[in-house]
C-alpha cells in the first residue's frame, strides 16, 4: 500500500470523504488520491515521492507556477508582522488600487477569503441595487457553492452526478433561472417574460466548470444589451478567467464592461483571496456605507494580500501571456495529434492558459454536449497520464492550466506521454 492510500484511509474516518473539497477524491477517474506534499515550478510532488508535471495548479490560481520565490517571499515577511489584525492595512489599499488599474469596471472593490462569498456577495448588492429577487445563470456553470445558484451547476456537482445539492429549500432554488450557455435567443425569451424580475444575470465569461466551454460570438454582448435594456446588472463570474486569459479580466480581452465582477484564485497568489466589485453608485450599498451587510474575520488578511499583490506585480511586470498562450496552443495541438493517430475521438476547447480534453467527437459549446463526452474514457486517460508522470484534473469536467514554470520540455514530455496513454484508452 502506497503512503498516499495509508494517508487517505486514515483520512476518511476524520474528514468527511477523506477530503475537504470533493474532487479530490478521486471518485471521478477511480483509485485513491494522490496525497501532495510539495510543488516548485511546475512540478507536483506526493506522499510517497513521486513528481508530476502538474496541469491542474490548485484549480488554476498558480499561473506562475508552485512556490514561486518571490511570491513566498512576500507572504513569509507578511507572516513576520503578523497573520491577522482584524483591522485595516496599507496592503489592502494597494492591491484594490492594483485590481482598480488592471480592471478598469472595478472603480469599488470588496475583498473576501474565497470566490463563493465573492459570488454570494455580489448577487445580494445586485437584488438590493435592483429591487428584485431572480437571477440568471447558465446550466454547467459553477459560482462557488451558493444555495440558489446550485442549480445545473458544473465543476464538482457535474463530476459527481448531482446537479442539485441537498440541504437547498426550494424556494431558494426557484429564485435562479436557468439556460442554456451560449443560447442568446433563450435570454431575450426569458427576458421578454420576466425582465422586471430579474435582478442580474451571471456568467462565466469563458466557462471552465464544465471543462473550457467558449461563449459564441455575440452572446456576451447580447447578454450585456440584454440587461441593459431590461434595467438588470450583468454580472462576470472572473474567479477563474480574472488574469488567466491576460493582465486583468476577460472583460478586457472581450471589450465588455459589466457591472458587478468576481475574482479569486490567482489574484491571491496561490493563498485563500477573492474580491468582488463593480459601479461606484452599485458597490457603495455594502455596508459601511450603504444597507447590505457583509463582513469577514479574514477577510483582506494580511498574509494573503501580500501575496496576491506580489502575484500581480509580477505578471504586470513579466506579462508572460503571449508564452503561456503559444504553449498552450503547442500542447493542444500535440494532444490533438496524439489522439488522432491513436483513432481516440476528442475536442480539445481552450482559452489562453487553460483547456478540456473532452473524449468526444462533436464541438463541446453548452452543458448538453459537454455531458456527451465519456467520463469513464476520461478516467482511463487520467490514470495512464499519472503513471507517466502527468497530473491532469481528475475529472473530465474541469480546466486544465499551463504556468509560466512549464518549460518547452514539459510539453514535449506530456505530449510523448499522451501518445502512450491515448494507446490505453
């Protein structure tokens, strides 16, 4: 028995599933998860001393890739001074105003310890800000563990086969509308009928909980024409694009302004840090100022701040974009070519750094033809890619990121490594 399936026996009678966040369990892709015990670059290393070239980077935050120098730097002399005050720091005015100059939408910014109080935040200053109660959201995508929005969610409710947690009333549920990605004329129907209740629609601009879905073009701007004419907030689900695709949000990439944005992941630098912000006039109904309440022990906390700000200094600094791009569309073709000669069916969708290999032979570009890819084929890849050495997400539906740490070799290795696994398949 490896040290990693010791660990994890030992785990399931403390933690519930032996985890505290249910993907890890590998139930998706079989076997006992891989217990991790260190990163640097971008390689993973486990329990029982083995490295992996590591594509899934904590679920994306690590863009410059595992303990990042100067990043740990930052956190260590933070740590120094102290791990929480409970009280306002000079740290925290800094990286709102580096958050404000890279993503110009953001002209008042709130800073939270994780992207589902970003999410859950956000659609309250949205229903106070409107007056109304429903929301908006789209099946396959995931806003963080939110009651009313766990509905046809993706990422780990996807992976796991339950579109709908337990332990949400009804009434919180019936609150959420939910259509089809990508589906502009399904909004203008839903709009046509309910756009005086509709508080806000939230979206993931480029989705990466069903897997990498890309929005068509012209959806997102419909979507932002839509609810400008029906006088609700279009709200941009960041956590994941927000300095994955370029330095500052997708919106900048896109040339769309929403209203209200959430990030969290890589603007903490690998530590527990979100935020959410938006229009002056919207963003000052939270309290202090205005009558939505919303509050956190931690959050802003020191030790955090001071890693996200030296995150974004860097990539401000270094803007490894165009590098992490061309690898990406390097690695993508490899694997492309790696499962044709291997008579594998796949897609493969990407956005910048991040990509889905999806064990399917028709374009993935909505939950509906996400859900026809094979997960069981998924799994058998995934196991074959870990013994050679190459640690995928372990679960088809989910991103898979690059780092600025993954070198020219490490993508000719994967490839070499998907050749064998696509054999296996």
């Amino acid at each position: 028995m490896t040290r990693s399936q010791k660990l994890f026996s030992r785990a399931q009678k403390v933690l519930v599933g032996g985890v505290n966040s249910p993907v890890r369990a590998f139930r998706a892709v079989g076997g006992a998860p891989r217990f991790a015990v260190e990163g640097s670059g971008c390689r993973l290393v486990d329990a029982d001393g083995r490295a992996y070239i590591d594509y899934c980077l904590s679920w994306g935050p690590l863009i410059l890739g595992h303990a990042r120098p100067e990043i740990a730097a930052a956190a260590a002399k933070a740590l120094r001074r102290g791990s929480t005050f409970g009280a306002a720091t000079e740290a925290e005015v800094e990286l709102a105003e580096e958050l404000r100059r890279a993503i110009p939408s953001l002209e008042r910014v709130r800073l939270t310890s994780s992207g589902t109080e970003a999410v859950m935040s956000a659609l309250r200053v949205a229903r106070a800000a409107t007056s109304r109660d429903l929301i908006v959201k789209f099946s396959g995508c995931y806003h963080g563990h939110v009651d009313s929005l766990l509905v046809q969610a993706g990422s780990g409710a996807t992976t796991l086969g339950v579109p709908d947690s337990a332990g949400v009333p009804a009434a919180w549920a019936r609150t959420t509308l939910t259509l089809p990605y990508n589906d502009l004329e399904a909004a203008r129907r839903t709009f046509s009928k309910l756009g005086g209740k509709i508080a806000a629609v939230i979206v993931e601009p480029f989705v990466g909980n069903m897997g990498v879905v890309l929005p068509r073009p012209g959806f997102l701007e419909g979507l932002r024409a839509l609810t400008k004419r029906h006088k609700a907030l279009l709200i941009f689900d960041e956590v994941i694009t927000g300095f994955r695709l370029c330095y500052g949000g997708a919106q900048n990439a896109l040339g769309i302004t929403p209203d209200l944005t959430t990030l969290g992941k890589i603007v903490g630098g690998g530590l527990p840090l979100a935020a959410y912000g938006g229009r002056r006039e919207i963003m000052e109904l939270v309290a202090p100022l205005g009558p939505v309440y919303q509050a956190g022990t931690l959050s802003g906390n020191p030790v955090a701040v001071a890693a996200g700000l030296e995150c974004l200094r860097l990539l401000r600094r270094d803007r490894p974009y165009r590098g992490l791009n061309e690898a990406t569309t390097r690695l993508v073709a490899g694997l492309l070519g790696a499962a044709r000669a291997a008579k594998v069916p796949v897609r493969v969708n990407s956005a910048g750094s991040m990509f889905t290999v999806f064990f399917c032979d028709s374009p993935v570009f909505d939950y509906a033809s996400a859900k026809k890819a094979d997960a069981k084929r998924y799994a058998r890849f995934f196991n074959a890619m870990l013994r050679e050495g190459v640690y995928f997400p372990p679960a088809q539906f989910e991103a898979a990121f690059l780092s600025a740490a993954h070198r020219p070799k490490d993508v000719d290795r994967t490839i070499l490594a998907a050749r064998r696994a696509f054999s296996k398949v």
